[in-house]
C-alpha cells in the first residue's frame, strides 16, 4: 500500500512537471543566467545566483501552467500538446491554477526579498505578458502574436541583468533585442511544419493566414535582422573576438537554414530549423559568456 502511495504521489508530480514545460524553461533560466554574469565584471552576488535562478525559474514554470489551462482546448486537438495533463483529464481546471498561484507566488518572493524588487516587478510583468496578453489576447487574434508577444519570451537576459545590478543597462537591453528579433524565425519554422494543427485549432498562425511563401520570405528576413542584431554587442564592447567569431558563424548557419526553406521547403527542413534555432541561442549565449570571462585582446 506505502509503495502504491509513493508512485501516485510520484506521478502526480511528474504531472504538474508537465505543465512548467521544463525543456522552455531550461531555455529561459539559461540565458537569465547568463544576463547575471554579464551584468558585472566579476562574479554574482551568490543570493543573485541562487534566489534570482531560483526565482525567475518558479515563475517561468508558473506561467507555462497558466499557459496550458487557457489553451487545454487547442491543446486537445494538437499532436504535440495532446498528451498534456490537461486535455488527458489527469488535472483539474483548480489545481492547475492553485499551482501557478503558488509556485508563481513563491518564486516572486524569493526575488523580492533575496534579489530585489525591480526584478520581482519585472518578472510578474513578463508573467503577466506571456500567460495573458501573448495567450489570452495576441495568441487567438493576430498572424503577429509572436511577434508582438515575444517581448515577454525576450526578458530573461534583463532578469538577470536587473537581479546582478538593480538596474536594467542598454547592454541589457541588447540581449532582449536578440532574442526578441530570435522568437519569429524560430517560431515560425515550428508554425510551418504543424500548419495544418494550427489551422485545425483555429490559431491564425502566419502560415495559416498568409500561406507558406509569405512566411517562408519573412522567416528568411527575420534571420536577416537577427543575424544584423546580434553583431550590435560588439559595438558597445559587451561583445569582443570570440563573441564576433561566434555570432558570424551560428548566424551564417541559421541564414544558410532560413535561405534553403525558402528556395525548397520541406517539413523535415522546417523541423531541422527549428531544432537549429535552440541550438543556435544556446550557443550564442554560451559564447558570450566565454567572451565575458576570456577575452582576445587585439
């Protein structure tokens, strides 16, 4: 009976784990953490490393379970999202949202009371845009949700910048750029591929709206203006050699991808895209990090 008790309760939590969407929010956390050792020219303050990571990370996890409880109906007829805990009936309506609630609450508490509260009040507004404007309002009404709603997807950096500092710094704002002009080729080589999910759930999705042409052409101009994007930190001296290096060669990748989806599309093309585009923020995040701390001099 005790070993019965203890694969329920084991279960039940790999079912609220479900709903944080570890794999997003790994993403998130790893580039708030890289926008805290940015910030300074040392190390975090190891109340920021722990509390901020710990804080930023809660929330993050909190607003992808608000996310699934407003879209459990679209999430039900989409085959990658169907086998959440929602749409199978293995949560209810109230616990998803008691469990946002708390994990949401806790983690603004550790930031306000270990961090600071600038990015306490910088979090809750990131939760609010994503869970609320981006999923309730943006998400259902317009082919640029993504667009518009990836400024909350962009804020990470400028968490972590804020949890080091107190303060939010252009260079800061640099990365929110990054990953702000990131989101819609990303996204976009996700929507092409699962078009007809979107279509089925009612989502006016670029490729839905405006076909698979106009959004193959913008996905490839939006590469563009990230590719020019992420070049702009060397500029201001938070990028130096290695950074440089780094950005030329994961952008030409990423261009040299969006460039072959538009001249021959293919749904194994897009998928290989899309899956390139994590790989390319990872990397491109890590480089700066190494640059941070290893610098070339000229």
């Amino acid at each position: 009976m005790e070993s019965l008790m203890i694969a329920g309760a084991a279960c039940r939590c790999q079912q609220f784990l479900a709903l944080c969407k570890l794999r997003v929010v790994s993403l998130i956390v790893f580039t708030a953490v890289i926008g805290m050792f940015l910030a300074v020219p040392g190390w975090p303050a190891w109340n920021v490393l722990w509390a901020g990571t710990l804080g930023i990370a809660l929330v993050a996890g909190a607003a992808a379970a608000f996310n699934c409880l407003i879209e459990q109906k679209i999430d039900a007829v989409m085959a990658r999202t169907r086998a959440r805990p929602l749409p199978r009936g293995e949560l209810s309506n109230a616990q998803t949202l008691v469990f946002s609630g708390v994990v949401g609450g806790l983690g603004l508490t550790l930031l306000n009371v270990f961090v600071n509260p600038l990015t306490m009040w910088l979090t809750l507004a990131t939760f609010v845009g994503y869970a609320v404007i981006y999923t309730a309002i943006l998400k259902p009404a317009t082919p640029q949700n993504i667009v518009i709603g990836g400024a909350s997807g962009a804020m990470p950096p400028v968490l972590g910048w804020a949890a080091a500092t107190g303060e939010v710094h252009h260079d800061a704002l640099l990365l929110f750029l990054i990953i702000f002009a990131w989101t819609p080729p990303h996204f976009w080589a996700l929507a092409l591929y699962r078009r007809d999910e979107y279509a089925k759930a009612g989502l006016p999705m670029l490729p839905v709206t405006h076909g698979e042409a106009y959004t193959r052409l913008h996905l490839l101009l939006y590469t563009l203006l990230l590719f020019a994007v992420s070049l702009l930190p060397v500029g201001t001296g938070m990028g130096g050699w290695i950074y440089l290096l780094g950005a030329i060669v994961l952008g030409g990748g990423f261009l040299l991808y969006s460039w072959r989806l538009y001249r021959r599309y293919s749904d194994a093309l897009a998928k290989e895209t899309f899956r390139f585009s994590i790989w390319y923020l990872s990397a491109l995040f890590a480089i700066m990090l190494v640059d941070h701390y290893w610098p070339i001099p000229v």
